[in-house]
C-alpha cells in the first residue's frame, strides 16, 4: 500500500516518566467513560420508571413514552432489532414491540449496547457514575427479555460480538503497580452465560478481533513496555506482533503506548501515543503491522479519542478521516478523508463518518461546513451536525454522489443487505430505508435536551446505539 498524501507530524513536548505517562492514559480512559454516566444520570426522566414494556398489536405507529423517548414502531417494521440509550435508559425495539431494560439499582447508567450480528443476543454495561462501584456485565435475548447480570470482575469495554461469543474486557484491576487501575483480562461470554478467561496480563489497552473471528489481537501496556500480542481463540499459541520498550522510540516518540484501531485483512492498525501526550489528540500517528514482526508503518494521523469514527475497513481499502497542519481535535476543521490502496483523497475539504458497505463496494461518508475556530456552544454544534451532507463513494469507478434523503446524518451504519442506511440526525436515530428514498425518524432523543457530551465537537454517538438489520 502506498501512501499519496502529506501528513505533518505535530511538534511534542518533552518525554515523560514511563510511570506518568501510564498514569495519565489509565485516569484519561476513566474520567471518559464516566464522565457522561454523571450527565445521564442526573438528567434521567422520573417518568421513565413507570413504562414497562408494549408488545401489543393495538400499538400506534408512534409511541411517545412519558418523560422518555419517541418511537416510531411502524417505520422500523422488518429491519430488525435495534437497542438504544435514551436519558440513561436502554430500550430495545423488535419488530413492533418497544421494550424497556430493567433499571438496576444504584444509580447504575446502561452503556454500550451490543446486538449480536444475527440479532439473537445482547450485551450491555451497566456503569456507576461514581467512579468506584464496579461496573456491571448484562446478557439478555436479542428482543430484550430475559435480561441477566453475568459474573465477572470489572468489566470495562466490550470488545464485541462472535457468533453467540462475546469479548470483554474487565478486570481483576492492577492497582499496587502502575499502570494503575487498568484491567488485566480478556474473557469469552457465551450468550448462555459461561465465561473463560482467554488472556491474563498485567495491563491490557483494548483489543480486536481478526477478520475471520478465531482470534483477538490484544494491546498491553506497561511501565516501561507495549507489546500487541494475538490469540487464537481455540487456545492455540499466540504470537507476538509488536514489542517495544519504553526507550525504543516509535513514530519518533520515546515511552510509547499503544492501542488498536482494529485487525484487517492487511493488517493490524495501531494507534500510538507517546512524549507526555496520551491519545496525542491532535493527531495521532496511526501504523499497519502487516504480520508478526514486521516494522509498524505510519499510513496517516487521525483523531483517535474513540468519540469520532476515524477509521473504516472494508474489502476493497481502508478509510481514514487525516489531519492536517494545525487544525487540532475539533472536528470543525482539517479534516480529510484518504481511501488506500492505493491511497487517495476523496470528497471535500471536511470529510469524515466513513463507513463501507457490508460487500466493500461503497464508502459512505459525510461533508460539512469548515469551521475555523470555536466557540463550541450546543447552538453552534446544533448547527454544524445539521449541516451535514451525505455521499457515496464507488470503489469500482471512483464516482462520488450524493444522498440527499440522508442531510444531516452523522455516524452512519450500514444494514446487512447493504440497501438500508441508519443514521443520527437531530440528536435521534432515523433510518433511511434505500438509499434513493426518504428517511424516518427511528427513535430519540439519544442524550439530555441540549446538552451533548462533547469534546471539541467530538459526540459519542455510536455508543448510544446498535442495530442489528437481519
């Protein structure tokens, strides 16, 4: 693969000690993630704990829950299962019933919902907002019943779903030696509820699964070290595709971590932080492994706070959303999208939301307006997310064309068949049935009334839902 385009690496600032530097990943990473249960929490509807569940075929084609969401039942008819985070609430939608998750006690916050590929199963954490109380591990059927705590110490990030197996993240947690708090296994939930424990480490980053599903590529990070390892799922050895000690500079950055931005079929993509700035969110250098050993390669510099879909793979090249010069996190500005192999710009000046389509045949991605500077006030967000314009990008021809019926959208997501697009777009889910067609509004709202946790115009969106179209 061959790179066409100009990235400029960003002046650093001196390198830290290894333990600092560990320190602040692990305490960002937390701050991130419970940050917004404290938003959500305090913002949740009284009303909402009234309203069970609906699976009645006298339901009107839109419900209006109290003090909760808005579903339209009839448009979402025949494209599957879908499970979303409203107000600190999960709903699930199946076929024409809207079913609400029960409310854990506690102060507990549902967060990243999981639909299994085929719709059967779901997933989802349950946070407290405090900060300490260990989060939770949820398992119901993929239509919202059956709803069950699973057993395990400290689940932290769901790395996803395959086949009726599922990847978590979690603890025991490293708290006596740095790095501190971090977790320190990968294990395997079947969908009955039976765990085991795949990796055991002393710190572990995140971790992907290969394109085939039979193993996971795992980044673990020490003190002084970062390694990406990968591991058969059927127990079989593993081998070491990265090692790098904290003096062995990377991307000409001494003390460096790592994390992944996924396993494809060329390769693992890394990202790499390192000299004092964790997730370097400026931009951060991304590399392809192209096999166990082989020297990481620097392909772009992209936004890596895991907010903003940076990244996209499918059958016929890799996405990224570049920076360029000095235009920093936001997303307002600089912001560009190469397609490789070979590499190539495509779209306008601000591009980003790159997503192909299940068959790798089309890009989806989204233009919008180029804003230098800030202020970065719910107003001014309102307005740029609105002024969102969605194209289609043909791998075969080059030909790029617009969706019209999709104004406004951002984090898009394709449905199995590849006909269908979902999308958010007024801070509620909408779908757009085909692609020459009209969007229906889905389900909102998502977060608190003009209140979207961002940063720098960053919005999580994509843990807010998940959809499964079969």
């Amino acid at each position: 693969m061959h790179t066409s385009f100009i990235v400029l690496l960003l002046e650093r600032p001196p390198t830290p000690e290894p333990e600092a530097l560990i320190e602040e990943a692990r305490a960002r990473q937390r701050r991130r993630r419970f940050g917004l249960a404290i938003v959500l929490v305090v913002l949740a509807g009284a009303g909402v704990a009234a309203y069970l569940t609906w699976g009645h075929s006298s339901l009107p084609a839109i419900d209006r829950v109290p003090n909760g969401p808005v579903v339209n039942l009839s448009a979402f008819a025949g494209h599957g299962n879908l499970a979303f985070v409203s107000r600190s609430t999960l709903w699930v939608v199946d076929g024409r019933k809207l079913r609400r998750m029960p409310l854990v006690p506690g102060y507990f916050v549902p967060q990243e919902p999981r639909l299994s590929p085929d719709g059967k199963w779901l997933a989802y954490l349950e946070v407290s907002p405090n900060g300490v109380t260990p989060s939770q591990l949820w398992l119901a059927h993929g239509d919202g019943s059956g709803a069950r705590e699973v057993s395990m110490p400290t689940p932290e990030k769901l790395v996803g779903w395959r086949g009726d197996e599922l990847a978590v993240i979690a603890g025991p947690e490293r708290s006596r030696v740095c790095p501190c708090s971090s977790p320190t296994t990968v294990r395997l939930v079947t969908s009955s509820g039976s765990v085991r424990t795949l990796v055991h480490v002393p710190s572990i980053y995140n971790a992907a699964w290969s394109p085939s599903g039979n193993a996971l590529a795992v980044a673990e990070n020490g003190q002084f070290w970062a390694r990406v390892v990968t591991y058969p799922i059927d127990g079989g050895a593993s081998r070491v595709w990265l090692s790098r000690t904290a003096k062995q500079p990377l991307n000409g950055m001494n003390g460096t971590l790592v994390d992944l931005a996924g396993w494809w079929r060329n390769g693992i993509g890394i990202w790499v932080f390192g000299n004092g700035m964790v997730h370097n969110n400026d931009g951060t250098p991304l590399d392809l492994i192209t096999e166990p050993g082989a020297r990481p390669r620097e392909v772009a510099q992209t936004l890596s706070s895991g907010a903003t879909d940076a990244v996209s793979a499918g059958s016929r090249g890799i996405a990224f959303v570049i920076t360029t010069g000095d235009s920093g996190r936001n997303v307002f500005t600089g912001k560009h999208l190469v397609v490789c192999s070979p590499c190539h710009r495509v779209g306008g000046p601000e591009t980003g939301d790159p997503s192909w389509s299940p068959d790798g045949a089309t890009l989806a991605f989204t233009t919008a307006p180029n804003y230098r500077f800030g202020p970065w006030t719910q107003r001014r967000i309102e307005a740029w997310f609105a002024a969102h314009r969605v194209h289609l990008y043909n791998a075969s021809t080059g030909r790029v064309t617009n969706v019209p019926g999709a104004n406004g959208a951002t984090s898009l997501t394709w449905s199995d068949d590849g006909r269908s697009l979902l999308f958010v777009r007024d801070d509620a889910l909408w779908l757009l049935p085909s692609l020459d067609g009209r969007a229906e509004r889905i389900a909102g709202p998502l977060y608190p009334p003009k209140n979207w946790p961002q940063y720098f115009a960053q919005v999580s969106w994509a843990t807010q839902f998940s959809w499964a179209s079969r």
